[in-house]
C-alpha cells in the first residue's frame, strides 16, 4: 500500500468538501475532479452527496461522463454515497427519465426512497465487517430495491412494514451507501475505499 | 441538527430557483436546480406591484411539489409562525423566513427549534447570522436586495460576514466577549466561529444574482450556494440562463467554462439602482 494514493473527489456539485476533509485526515491525496483530464493518474474516486438530476447534467456537460465510466468499468475503486450511489447504479427508480447512471453496481435504486425532508433521519446500522456499529445520517436517502448477483449487501434498514432494505452494498471495486458517512465523521467507509486504492497502485507499481 | 443541516450541505455548489408556477419549476429542475423556491410572486414583481405579500396559496406549493422530483422551498413572513406551522404540514423540504415578504412581527423571528422542517434565513452581516443560528436556522443566506437584479448588496453582505469570521479567528477571549457584544450575538456561537473559521451552518448568497458571472463572483467570495430569485425568469431566455448559471455555479473557479456559458443568453433582467430604491428588503430582520 501506498503512503498516499491519489484519490479524487468528483467536485461538480454537493458536500465535497465533507468528503475531502475525511480523505485528507486519512492521509490520501485529494484532487477535486470536475474535468476529465482530473481523471488521470486517480488511484480512487468519491461520488459525494448531492443533487443527483443536477450531477447527472453536469457530468454530460464536462465531458466526463464517458471517461469516468470507463474508468469505473476497468475498476476504479470508487465510494458512493446518497447521490453518489443512485449515479453508481444499474437502474435508478423515481428519477427524471433522462437521469443518467453509470450501472457500475448490479443493483436497482429509489430516489427519495423514505420521503421529503422531515422523514430525514439518523440511525445507528450494524454494518457486515466492521466491529462497531455505525452511525448513520439519512438526508431525503434512496434505498436499495433489488440486488444482482454478486452484490454483496453490507448493511439494511428495516422499514415501517418490518421489510428490510439494503443501504450498503458492494460488488468488487464499488462501494456504496444511502446515507452521509462523511456528516457523522466516521471514516471506515473511506478507509474500505483507501485500502482498496492503495493496493491496486502497489500491484501496479 | 444534523439532518437539518444535512440538506443544505447536499445543496451546495447548486442553484436554488424561484418559481411561481409547476411550468417553471419544471424548467428550473431540467436547466439543473437543486432546488426550486415556490412563491407566488418573484421579488421584482412584489417589489413593482406593493401591498403586503405572503405566503404562497398552499395550493401552488402542492401542485409544484407535485411537478419536480428535487427539494422545494418556501417562504414565510418573518415572525409569522402559523405560516410556518401550514409549511410544516405541506412537507416542504426547506422554509424561508424571509424579509422578501411582508413582516409579521417587528421585534421576533420564529423559534425554528420548535419545527422538524430546516429554516434557512437571511443576513447582512455576521451578529444578524448568528442570531438566527441561536434562534435554529440551518442555513444562512446574504439577504442582498432581493428583486433589483443588482449583486452589490449581496457582495457586501457576504463581505462583512466573511470579514468578521477572518478578524474573529484572530481575536484573543477579552475580545471574543467583546465581538459577542458588538454582534448581540450568543458567545458561544463567536467561539465556535473562532475556532472553526466558518459559519456552524453553510452559507449561501441570495438577492440580486442576474448573470452566470454574477454566480461565479459570489461563489469566488466565499457563497457556498447561490439563490436565484427574479434573475431566471425576469429574463429573456430562462431556460438557457437557468442553465447557463447551473454550469457557472458548478465552474466557478474556471472563468473559460462560465465565458463560454454566458454567450449569447439574451437580455437579462433589466435591474435597479440601489440608491433609487423607495423599499429596502434587507433592512427587515432584527
């Protein structure tokens, strides 16, 4: 592993900096990606929260779109989280129709999931891995709908009708959660992501 | 809090619209906005037409509510809990406390702790901030001078809060007592600004914005978000403008992207003189 691997944060739009200064404690190197030249040289990337409709335009207007799907298609290790997740997903639910997704994780994802603002909330998750429990921001969150195979779910929610739903799920090089690891300060999330980029410049090195 | 204030940290980087009707807020939502401001009238036009303005007919929230997937906002007369009270049920995402209406009440703005709904409010300076904040606003907007599409008001007040937050870092605890003092403002809160360099909830501009350089000058200060009150819509092309200052608030730290966005958008709002003004809307808050 790398003292410091190059990690990106796609910087278009949403809480960047929240996701910039977790990377930053952990010792990564932290590039605000917003044109597709950022994308060179990138050993990890973080899709922040955000506005999904809005950075799904944006990353068609900066060109970015493309390159960046590529890159996750040849294994990026990349951390999505709220918007970051549903822009990851195969299919994304209650979206505008033209919203753009990269399908770089097998799974189906509902916007706004749990409702307007005042159903946000916080809960604390048992998360498949880690020790502690985590605790977790729900900010208008999607959930996960359905799985493919080869994802694994990491962590679920359960709902008011006592059926559970996937909020942290994996399949290889892509991580994602519905909530906001990086308002809680909690970093093990990130560091799933940094082992990952670190040992794939070590192999490439 | 947290989660309050959550939803503003999603915000930032984005555009937040007016609207006055579902079309609009349609446009607004297809040019990028994170989020569209339901009124029933633009500040331009309560600012032409007079008489007391309040909050939009529940019915136009709804039905804009209805027609966009992203968060919506309204407004409140400032004080004017039972407005907030119906916002609440209506489930709005955000609610404005705003001096763009008419004020309700002339020595108190509303106990924000008491709503599960996140308040955002507006400030000229840092002590008029930190006082909503103590009263529970989860995000703070400049008031700037909402419907002159002129951004002078909105840089001075994005100034002078910036400005305080620098002099505060360097200030020593006989001085923080007194900074409390001089702002009316909670010592706590100067505390938390001394040590942390920035405001405890994100701020965003708002009032007079018309040009995708005009976004891009108030995110270079320091804004986090920008408003876009009668800017879009009191301009000859809203939909590419809308667009235009979505990119420009994107890239605003890239001037060859906000060039490229801001040729030929057509006229923007017409604008007005501060000095000509007969109402100052910022001048409301206490």
């Amino acid at each position: 592993m790398t003292a410091s691997p190059l990690v990106g944060v796609l910087a278009l739009q949403g809480d960047v900096a929240e996701h910039s200064a977790v990377l930053d404690a952990l010792g990564a190197t932290v590039r605000a990606v917003r044109r597709p030249e950022h994308l060179e040289g990138l050993q990890g990337l973080v899709l922040p929260g955000g506005e999904s409709t809005t950075l799904s335009l944006l990353l068609e207007s900066s060109g970015l779109f493309e390159p960046l799907g590529e890159r996750l298609a040849a294994g990026l290790p990349v951390l999505g989280t709220c918007a970051g997740m549903i822009l990851l997903s195969r299919q994304v639910l209650n979206g505008r129709p033209d919203q753009k997704s990269f399908g770089a994780i097998d799974i189906v994802t509902r916007r706004n999931a749990f409702g307007r603002q005042v159903e946000s909330f916080e809960s604390t998750l048992e998360v498949t891995g880690l020790s502690e429990p985590m605790h977790a921001v729900f900010i208008r969150a999607p959930f996960v709908e359905s799985v493919g195979e080869g994802v694994e779910v990491l962590a679920a929610v359960r709902r008011s009708d006592g059926s559970p739903r996937p909020v942290v799920c994996r399949q290889d090089n892509v991580l994602v959660a519905a909530f906001h690891p990086e308002l809680s300060g909690d970093d093990r999330l990130h560091r799933l992501l940094l082992a990952r980029a670190g040992g794939r410049s070590a192999s490439a090195a | 809090m947290r989660v309050k204030r959550g939803l503003a940290e999603m915000l930032r980087g984005g555009v937040i619209m007016d609207v006055v009707t579902a079309e609009q807020a349609k446009i607004a939502e297809d040019a990028g906005a994170v989020s569209v401001m339901a009124l029933e009238r633009v500040p331009a036009d309560i600012r032409r037409e007079g008489g007391v303005a309040r909050m939009s007919d529940p019915a136009l929230i709804s039905a804009i509510q209805e027609a966009v997937t992203i968060p919506v906002m309204a407004k409140v007369r400032i004080g004017h809990f039972a407005e907030a009270q119906i916002l609440q049920v209506l489930e709005v995402d955000y609610i404005d406390e705003s001096e763009v209406l008419t004020p309700a009440d002339e020595a108190h703005h509303i106990d924000k702790w008491a709503f599960s709904v996140p308040f955002v409010c507006g400030a000229t300076n840092l002590g008029e901030a930190l006082r909503r904040i103590s009263e529970g606003a989860a995000m703070i907007r400049s008031k700037g001078e909402a419907g002159t599409g002129n951004v002078v008001e909105a840089v001075r007040h994005l100034r002078s809060i910036l400005g305080d937050i620098k002099k505060i870092q360097t200030a020593d605890a006989a001085e923080r007592y007194g900074w409390a003092k001089q702002l009316q403002a909670p010592i706590d809160l100067v505390e938390e600004v001394a040590r942390t360099g920035r405001l405890p909830v994100p701020l965003f501009c708002a009032g007079g914005i018309a040009t995708p350089a005009d976004a891009a000058l108030v995110m270079q200060l320091g804004a986090e978000a920008v408003f876009v009150g009668s800017g879009i819509f009191k301009s000859e092309d809203p939909s590419r403008r809308a667009r235009a200052i979505v990119e420009a608030t994107a890239h605003y730290q890239d001037a060859e992207i906000v060039a490229k966005v801001s040729r030929g958008l057509g006229a923007a709002m017409p604008g007005e003189e501060i000095a000509t003004l007969d109402v100052k809307l910022a001048e409301r808050g206490w």
